[in-house]
C-alpha cells in the first residue's frame, strides 16, 4: 500500500485546536482547505483559546510543504483572534 502524501489530524485538546501532521510530502490546495476546515469547526467551541501546529514532521524543520498550510492557519487564527503555536511544544 502507498504511503499518504499528507497525513494530517485535528483534535481538541481542552482549550487547544491541535493539529498534528504525521508526514507531508506534497499538499494540494484541498488538503489546505480540509485542514482549516476541520479546524474551524472546532474553533466554534466557546472554550478554545489556541491553536496548536505541530506533529513529527514538524520535529527538525517544517516542510516546504506546509508552507501554504501555514499560512492558511495564520489568517484563520487572525480573524478568530486566537494564538496559533507552530512546532513541538
């Protein structure tokens, strides 16, 4: 079986969005829009205050990749005025 080109998963932790990305090789603009998505809808929560970018791949350096992923959470954390925190913390 192939291996995903972008593996991705998005939780609510509390008060945390957290999505986690598990590998990353190439990502089209509807991977990019499923994860925004997902994490909208979470965001919907009263509770949520941050939301959290991070996963293995995220470990050394993020890929050129997730550039667009980035900064798709980077607006949508903007105009929900929420924290978005980048990497394994």
């Amino acid at each position: 079986m192939k291996e995903p080109d972008f593996e991705w998963d998005v939780t609510r932790d509390g008060q945390t969005v957290v999505i986690d990305v598990m590998w990353a090789e190439t990502v089209t603009d509807a991977d990019v829009d499923a994860v925004v998505a997902a994490t909208e809808q979470l965001l919907r929560h009263d509770e949520v205050k941050f939301i959290q970018f991070n996963g293995p791949v995220m470990e050394d350096r993020p890929p050129r990749a997730l550039a667009a992923t980035i900064q798709a959470l980077y607006a949508l954390a903007r105009r929900r005025r929420k924290p978005l925190l980048i990497g394994p913390i």
